[in-house]
C-alpha cells in the first residue's frame, strides 16, 4: 500500500471543520469517487472532524490517497490529546452521546466507510481511521 | 541621539525626493495613488518621524512622541488596504526609506564610524518597527473587511419568501453551522408569526453536506415551527443526501420529506384545501399569443 498524497490540517475551530471537508471533497473529486461515494466521505470527515473539536478539544486531520495493487482510496486519520474514550461500544451505539449532539457521529461515520479504527486511551487522547475504497 | 532628528530635518526634500525614487523603482502605483498625494503623505511621516525622535528618541516606539507617526502610519497602511495595494506593497513604503538615510547618514558621518554605526543601526530599528506598524495595521483592516463581509452574508443567505397565502419558503443554501442555523431558526420562525403561516417548506437543495449537526438543526427548528403551528416541509433532498441520511441512521420519519420543492409546494396547496388547475383559456389568456396569431394570417 503505497501513499501518493498526504495533506494534514488543523481542526481547532469550526471553521477549520469546514476547510477538512472542503479538502476531503477536493480529494475525492480528484480520485474520481461518485457522487454518493463524495457525500459519504465529506459526511464522515464533517463528523470526525466535530467529534474532534468537540470531545477531543481540537486536533487534527490527516488525509492521504492510498493506492493498494488496482485499488485507491482516501485516507483519513483525525488525532487528538483529548480525554479520550472510556468505552469504545458504547460510544458507537447509536444514540449513545456525552454531549448533546444526537449521538449518531460515530457509528453514523463508521457506516459511510469501509474501513473503521479507534485507538484511544483515557486521558491521553483519541486517533480515529477512516478509510473509503473506489 | 536627536543627531538623527537633525539629519533627517536639514534634509527633509532631499529625502523625500530620494524616497519616492526609490519607492517607485520597486513598487509603482501610479493607477493607485497619484504623485502628489504619495508627495504629501511622504512629508508628513518624515515630519512625525522627526518629531518621534526629538520626544521620546529612536527606540522607545510606544512613547508619546511617536504617537502623531503611529496614527499617520496606521491611517495611511489601512486606506491602501481598502486601496487594494498587497502587504508587500504596504511595508515597502517604509522599509525604502532606509536606502535614502543611509546615503544621507555616510554623508554626514562618514568620517567617524563608530557614530556612524550607531546612527545606522538605529534607523534600522526605527524603521523596521515602523513597517511591522504598518503591517498590522493592514491586516487589521483586512480582517475587519472579512469579518463585515462574514456578517453581510449571514443576512444575506437566509431570505424568508411567500410561496403563496400561508405557504413560505427558506431556500438555505451553503454551510449551516452554528451562527447560521441560528440566524436561519429566527428568520423563520418570525415569518411564520408575521404572515400568519400554516406551511413552511425549508429547502436543502444549496446544502452540500447535511451530517448530525444539520440534521439535528433542522429537527429543532421543525420543533419549534410546530410548537407555533405551523408544519414544516423539508425539500431539495438529492439522492447522494437521502443515501448519507440512511447511513447515518437519522430518523426524519416524524419529517414530511421531498426530493423538489415544486413537490412540497404542490403538497402544502393540497394540505391547505387549493389546487392548481390547468384552464384550456390559457391560450387566449395571453394577449401575446393572440398577437402572433394574426401575423400568421
């Protein structure tokens, strides 16, 4: 799996989660994904990205086109030293919510992408992988 | 250190001259500024900038005596940002009064170098502090231009039209976040109250992305509608959109949902008791047609 692209942004205030999906759209448009795969990409890094923000205090988000033999796809890893997750399951259960959002980000996210991974330890922060195939 | 003073007042037109030359042999702006206004602004800075060095000396830029050089300065850098003159355009205006001074500066002090080094190195400060004086303030400027225009549109991107007797419209259209949901919640319901309004369609056609957060926006403004009485419709949802929702998982079953606008248009006229009716006089209806008919003949 090679990279051929990588570009990292902060995501510190709302308006940077505006300026990630901006970016996640250019990127998919460039590798060509369809419409509908472009709306789930841009939904899912616009959740990521809040999630971030808002339980992660600020981070940010890396986004990379990955080429694997024939396949590509976009990359996007959202960081953050945040207090991390307590409970991994529990977080992705629809309707599950530490704030007031409606608590469908995560899971929500975890649907519109092929590839899903948390890694978080409490206290120290939380890295969250997202990655979409053509 | 009033040494500088001296030297720059004994030659304040030679200095002048010499700055303008040097200034238009790397920026000229002749379509921006006329000569005779760059002239007049370049002669009151070097008078301020005399004036700064006999009161409070060369480096204390924050005292009193800079404070007739700090206001000309910021005034000047902040009409050329409106202008549209580049930042490098702006600080080049100072910083190309160093070449001038210096020449001037070997002139008069070449005969003793330690002085003549002191004296150097001083304006060089002096003028250095000088441009990021500028600087800033064109930023300033610049920033208070985007935070005018981010105001302008958050009026502008929420209009509330009548479709019809009790029927109102909220195209939104751009990117819903926080400030702007709110902006867009108040409008209408403020129009459903002034208008007297049983039906409101809000159209998502203009939203790229609709995730939780909009989603959830949506939902509380449709609360708040029906807690006035009025219903909303919800329209403008593309397919790439309603695919997202589903994935998502929210549930906007409670929410009378269309893909177009004309459908919740033509959804709240039948809700309201009305239909639209072709007429075959619709042909004659138009004076036009009539028109064209005869020249037929």
């Amino acid at each position: 799996m090679s990279v051929q692209k990588r570009e990292v942004l902060p995501v510190k205030n709302s308006n940077d989660v505006v300026l990630a999906r901006q970016k996640v759209r250019q990127l998919a448009v460039e590798l060509r994904f369809s419409l509908v795969d472009q709306t789930k990409l841009v939904t899912a890094a616009s959740e990521l990205a809040r999630n971030a923000l808002d339980h992660g205090k600020g981070g940010s988000m890396t986004v990379e086109v990955i080429v694997n033999g024939a396949r590509s796809g976009l990359k996007m890893v959202f960081e953050d030293q945040g207090p991390g997750i307590a409970n991994i399951e529990d977080a992705l259960k629809d309707g599950f919510t530490t704030g007031n959002g409606m608590g469908l980000g995560l899971g929500g996210s975890k649907r519109l992408v092929n590839d899903f991974s948390i890694e978080t330890e409490v206290g120290k922060g939380t890295r969250i992988t997202a990655v979409r195939w053509k | 250190m009033n040494d500088l003073a001296e030297i720059i007042s004994q030659n304040e037109d030679r200095l002048r001259t010499e700055w303008i030359r040097t200034m238009s042999s790397s920026v000229e702006r002749a379509d921006l500024i006329s000569k005779a206004e760059m002239n007049e602004q370049c002669g009151s800075i070097l008078k301020e900038i005399v004036e700064g060095v006999k009161t409070s000396g060369p480096e204390n830029l924050s005292g009193a005596g800079w404070n007739g050089t700090r206001e000309l300065l910021s005034s000047i850098s902040a009409s050329r940002a409106r202008q549209g003159f580049s930042p490098t355009d702006v600080a080049t205006f100072v910083l190309s009064l160093k070449q001038p001074l210096f020449v001037l500066i070997r002139d008069k002090m070449g005969k003793s170098p330690d002085q003549l080094f002191e004296t150097v190195w001083s304006s060089t400060r002096l003028l250095d502090s000088l441009a990021l004086i500028t600087t800033e303030a064109y930023t300033a400027t610049r920033e208070e231009l985007i935070m005018r225009q981010q105001q302008e549109l958050l009026e502008l991107s929420t209009p509330v039209v009548k479709l019809w007797d009790g029927i109102l419209a909220l195209p939104i259209i751009g990117t819903l976040d926080s400030a702007r949901t709110q902006v867009v919640m108040e409008s209408l319901l403020q129009a459903v109250v002034a208008t007297n309004s049983r039906y409101a369609i809000i159209d998502i056609t203009g939203v790229p992305t609709v995730d939780t957060l909009v989603a959830q926006h949506l939902l509380k403004t449709i609360t708040a509608a029906r807690l006035m009485g009025a219903e909303c419709i919800i329209s403008g949802v593309r397919p790439q959109i309603a695919q997202t929702i589903v994935h998502l998982g929210i549930n906007l079953e409670d929410v009378i949902t269309k893909a177009k606008l004309s459908d919740a248009f033509g959804l709240a006229l039948q809700r309201s008791g009305r239909a639209v009716v072709k007429t075959a006089a619709a042909a004659a209806a138009n004076p036009l047609s009539g028109l064209f008919g005869k020249r037929e003949e």
